[in-house]
C-alpha cells in the first residue's frame, strides 16, 4: 500500500473517530475540548462574576447594651458590623468583636465599622472591654 492510499484511509477514519474520543474523554471526567479561537465581535470577553454583597448590620450602643442584641448571619457571608454608641452614658466605650480580633474605640455619635467574614459556625461575641455589654453573632451554615 503506497503512503497516498493509506492517507486517504486514514484521515476519514480518524475524523470519524473524533468525536468518539471526545465523548470517552468526558465520560471519565475529563473536561470537553475548547475550541481555540478569540472572542469575536458577537462573542464579548467573559470577566468574572461580581463578590458577593456585603450585609450591613446596624447596632446602636445605648444604656441598656446593644441593640440588637442578637444577630444571625451565615458561614462565608460577608459581613459589615457598624457600631453607633449613642450617648456618652452607654457603658460600652470601645468594641471588641470575638475576644480580641478587632479592638476599636466607640465615640459618640459616630459609627464603627468592622468588615469580616465568619468562616466558623457557633456564636461570635462582639462586647467592650470590661465585657459588661455583649451581644451575639450566631453564624450558621
């Protein structure tokens, strides 16, 4: 057989055989094949979806402690706990959340912002110093 007839049989049986391959390869896991080729004009760039939002969590520092007093949030969601101490008689006069992973001063009237994401379930308790005010961050799955 001269090499111009095994060409002539061997190209249409490899074609044929293709997408049998791709089938096999993605039947034990493997990711289909990408076609190599640009964004067109029809075809925009892909960017990456957007983080997900951030939930703002209010809580005032009055005389009777923080209020609310009790807030539910998820594993991994991102979080942003503004403090407001609201009068120079709430006892609370700095903010410590989770025994010491943020310590900040509270002054009157302006609020005090900690952004995190919890990445344990169970409580989290944000207090002051003296620890006579907490509250409860319960985070759940």
């Amino acid at each position: 057989m001269t090499s111009i007839h095994a060409r002539r049989l061997l190209l249409p049986l490899l074609l044929a055989l293709t997408p049998f391959a791709a089938a096999h390869a993605q039947h034990r896991g493997a990711p289909p094949p990408r076609p190599n080729r640009a964004p067109g004009p029809e075809e925009p760039p892909r960017t990456p979806p957007p983080p997900p939002a951030e939930r703002r969590l209010e809580v005032k520092a009055t005389e009777k402690g923080f209020e609310p007093a009790l807030i539910v949030v998820r594993k991994g969601e991102r979080i942003r706990l503004e403090v407001t101490r609201v009068s120079d008689a709430a006892p609370a006069k700095d903010l410590v959340v989770d025994a010491a992973l943020f310590v900040k001063p509270l002054p009157v009237g302006k609020p005090v912002s900690v952004a995190f994401v919890p990445d344990r379930v169970g409580d989290l308790r944000f207090t002051d110093k003296t620890e006579k005010v907490v509250g409860i961050l319960r985070v759940e799955e």
